[in-house]
C-alpha cells in the first residue's frame, strides 16, 4: 500500500473569464499519493469551486513537502492522521 504524501502545486489559473478575465497566480497544497493525482486534484478543485475549464488552469511546479512546513490547518490535521475507520 502507498504512502500518501504532501505536495506543492504551484501554477496559473485564469479567473472569470466570461467578464473580465484575471490570471492570477496560485500555491495550493494537497495530500495524493503521487504527483499525477495532486494535478487532477487541483484541477478538480478549481473545476468544482471556481467553475475554471482545465484548460484555463497551467500548472507550473508539482513537489513534494514537508507536511510541518505547511501553514493550512487542514493538511497539517490530515498528515497526523495514521488511518481511517469507516
């Protein structure tokens, strides 16, 4: 079984693109087990809350960091976690 880890996704995305299209830059932090499923979980993200085609999103740097290092509550509450009771 993998070992899920933290990742840095670093990248552009263009907000509100039907009135006044904004790129603004992003640093986002996730818990995958790999580098390809922190990319679609960002896509995924963005595509839920923000409504933002995959096209609109570039993704400039994916890297893997220390989970104490991060400042969001909710990752560092995750990476204590050992496992999961359903």
């Amino acid at each position: 079984m993998s070992e899920v880890k933290t990742y840095m996704v670093r990248g552009t995305a263009l907000f509100n693109e039907s009135e006044f299209p904004v790129r603004q830059n992003f640093v986002k932090y996730v818990r995958a087990l790999n580098e390809n499923q922190a990319k679609e979980r960002v896509y995924a993200d963005f595509g839920s809350k923000n409504k933002i085609k995959r096209k609109s999103i570039q993704i400039l740097e994916v890297k893997e960091v220390d989970p104490s290092t991060v400042k969001e509550k909710r990752i560092k509450e995750l990476s204590k976690l050992d496992k999961i009771v359903l």
